[in-house]
C-alpha cells in the first residue's frame, strides 16, 4: 500500500501528522516542566537559606513567569518571520544559556542572581512554548487539534517528575530540614552551611545542559513541515496584519478575552498549589525534612499524569468544556478541603487536585486558539496565550502574601480555590455556547 504524502492545506493544518515530527515536538514538553518543577525545589531551598518571607520566595516564580510574558510577543514576531523550528531553536539556545548561568549564581550566592538565571532560563522557554503549544496543535488534521495538544501535553508530568527527583536528591539533603539544621548553628557556621546548599543548586542544570545539547542537534537535522496558513494577496495584498491591527482584532473578541483570563487564573492556581506543597507538608508535619516533603511533589506529578490520561479518555465521549466543568467543581471541593482540615490529609487533598489540572492548559488553549475564525492572526494570539503564564508570576505572590498576612499557609490555598471556581465558569459558559450554536433537529457531535 503506497504511503500517502503529508499535505499542507491552506488553513496550515496537514491532512496527517507526521509521526517523528510529532514525537521530537512533543519532546519539548517535559524540557519545561523540568524547570518549572525545579522551581519548586528552589523556593523550599531560599526560603530557609536567604531567610525570605512567603511572599519573598514566592518571587522566584515570578521571575520565571515574568520572562514568559515578556518574550511572548517577540517570539511571535519571530515565528511570523521566520517559522516554528527556528522559534524552537532559539528557545533552546536561550534555556542553556540560562542553565549556564546557575554557574556563577551558585559561587555569587545572592537571590538576585539566582533569580536573573531564573528568568533567563523563562526566556527560553517562552519561545519553546510560543512555538511549541500552536505547532502540536496545527501539526495534523484540525479536527484533532485539541486532542493532539493533550496528547504532547501528557508528555508535561514526566519532566516535571524528573525536575522533582533531581532537585530531591541533588539539591535536598539528608537530615534534619534546613529550617531545624540552621536554628542549632552560630551566624558563621550557617553563612558557611547555606552556601553549601547553594551551590547544591546547580546540580540539576548541569545534566539538563547535556540533555538540551542533544535535544537542539536533533532539531537542527530533522525537517519539518511549516504549518502556517496561505495568505490570500488578492485580500490583503500580500501583507501579513501588523501588530496594533492583530491586538484590535483579539481585543473585540469576547470568548478570545475570556480565554485569556481563564488561561492567567489556571497557570497561576496551578503554579501555586505546586508552589506550596512542600510547604504545607513542611508546616503541617515538623519532624519531615525537604527531601521527604518533596516525595509529594513526585505523587502530584504522577497524579497529574493519570488525570491527563482519563481526561483524555473522556474527552473522546464527551466535550472537552463537560469534562472541564466536572473536573473544576472537584478541585474546588479539595482545595476547600485543604485550606480548613489541620492534618495531614490536606497535602494529600493537594497531591489529588493535580489529578485535576491535567486537561486545564491544553484545552484552553486550543479553544481559545479556535475562535480565531481569521488564522492570519494566529501566531501573535497564541503568543498572547503564552502571556497569560503570567499568572504564574501573580497569583503565588499573592498566596504567599495572604499566608503571610493571616500567618496561615493552609488558609491561603483559598486563592487558589477562587481561581478553579473562576476556570469552572469559564468551562460552563463555553459549554452553553457550544450547546446553543447546535441546531435543535441536529444530534451533537461529540469533541475529540
């Protein structure tokens, strides 16, 4: 049987993926959880080491986050000029540069340099996820775009549990936690002792050095398609949308709008609730030290995966927006149940939400991306959707100072409750569209 040739149409879809293609593209998708997860990591470690307040260490998420709203829009324009793997490959070349960086953070021994670091690895990867996030949803046929998202997203927890275990055993040391070690020691001795948990941080960006480099040469000799919609130059003249042209466009589409702050709330309750576990582990049981508080980040990543898989599983029978809605009443039902319960059933309360962010991102975002009837505009709107990471940046400063001012760690995770309940609306407004725009005498078609 002759193998039938991958087509582009003139929407920039295909009429198959390419299966290789697919596979590397969704490679990149556990590159970044690594560093997200190792933030987590990190903010157990400053936090006892440079002395920081909950708000203060929460602060390394917005350095990550920032950089992500910041590159956003240029890595667009760079996709707009150039294409999806050269925007890929420069995103790779900033994040070991980036890595690079925890070289001379870890000797300078200062929180705004580890934090420059941080946001330099963000660089890179706000081009990897600008380019990364449209490209699996545009490589194959569009009716299986949402589902093509979800399945390179499935990838996302095995990095994240890979960060996890690198930063448990090459960061995290046996032992008593940092908090009990230091409170035995005289100023010197744990000046002397906190630069020695620093420079444990560059462990993890070491190897993650080695495993860009062969990631980058992989990308560098392999071809791929160029997914980017045919421009009709008897309409425009041949001229791609300008920048001002493209934001007026998004901005008077209301369900783009919503979609925006529906992603912002999602990334931002997800990074917190991340953010915080090994905190609330820490804060409801002394006698655990930093590197078995971090054994319940493996179970989030893990449950997180699981939850991937039966939403997709589920997303097969019903509409995404169904299962969303489900799944956001559940998770605000937890995080109520970890913000009032004073025992250590609320970690494991917080390990069961993750089960339930699983299908949030790439759902969003490729519902968002497809109420964008004009696909000119594509790339500069999921670069916007990859600025609303910025809620990363918000909603754990804002956690960390509601912990702060109230003197609760467990109570603040009501943020983060308001968010999913924030999510949960979003999912039934656009399952209420969805079910209006069928005509009455029509069956539903289910989504994939």
């Amino acid at each position: 049987m002759k193998k039938q040739n991958i087509i582009q149409l003139p929407d920039g879809y295909l009429n198959r993926t390419p299966f290789v293609q697919f596979i590397l593209l969704s490679l990149l998708f556990p590159l970044w959880a690594v560093a997200a997860s190792l933030n987590d990591i990190l903010i157990a470690q400053f936090k006892h080491v440079f002395e920081l307040s909950d708000f203060a260490s929460a602060l390394v998420q917005s350095a990550f986050y920032g950089g992500y709203f910041l590159i956003a829009i240029p890595a667009s324009m760079v996709i707009k000029k150039t294409n999806y793997k050269f925007a890929i490959i420069t995103g790779l070349l900033f994040y070991i540069v980036g890595c690079s960086l925890f070289y001379p953070a870890s000797h300078m021994a200062t929180y705004t340099m580890f934090l420059f670091a941080i946001f330099s690895i963000a660089i890179g990867l706000g081009f990897l996820e600008t380019a990364a996030n449209t490209y699996s949803s545009m490589i194959g046929p569009r009716k299986y775009a949402i589902l093509r998202l979800n399945i390179s997203q499935t990838f996302y927890p095995i990095g994240a549990i890979s960060g996890i275990l690198l930063g448990k055993y090459l960061v995290f040391q046996k032992g008593a936690s940092l908090e009990a070690q230091l409170a035995t020691m005289s100023p010197a001795e744990a000046q002397a002792f906190g630069l020695k948990m620093l420079e444990n941080t560059l462990e993890p960006y070491r190897y993650m050095i080695f495993v860009l480099i062969g990631i980058l040469v992989l990308f560098i000799f392999t071809k791929f398609p160029s997914c980017k919609p045919e421009v009709n130059s008897s309409k425009v003249t041949g001229k791609t949308p300008g920048i001002i042209e493209t934001l007026k466009y998004l901005g008077g589409n209301k369900r783009f709008r919503n979609g925006i702050a529906a992603q912002f709330l999602y990334v931002g309750m997800q990074v917190t609730v991340w953010s915080f576990t090994i905190r609330l582990a820490l804060d409801l049981n002394p006698d655990i030290n930093e590197r078995t508080a971090s054994t319940f980040m493996v179970y989030s990543f893990s449950a997180f995966f699981v939850g991937k898989f039966i939403a997709n599983f589920l997303m097969t029978r019903f509409s995404p927006s169904k299962v969303l809605v489900s799944y956001s009443v559940i998770g605000s039902a937890l995080l109520a149940y970890v913000a009032f319960v004073p025992n250590m059933t609320a970690v494991y309360a917080a390990v069961a939400v993750s089960m339930l962010f699983g299908p949030c991102w790439a759902t969003i975002y490729a519902e968002t991306l497809e109420v964008i009837k004009e696909k000119k505009y594509t790339e500069t709107a999921g670069a916007i959707l990859v600025m609303a990471i910025v809620g990363g940046a918000v909603i754990p400063a804002v956690q960390g100072f509601v912990s702060d001012f109230f003197g609760s760690m467990q109570l603040a995770f009501l943020v983060s409750m308001a968010c999913f309940i924030y999510v949960g609306c979003y999912f039934f407004g656009e399952m209420k569209k969805q079910s209006a725009s069928v005509q009455p005498s029509e069956k539903p078609v289910e989504s994939v």
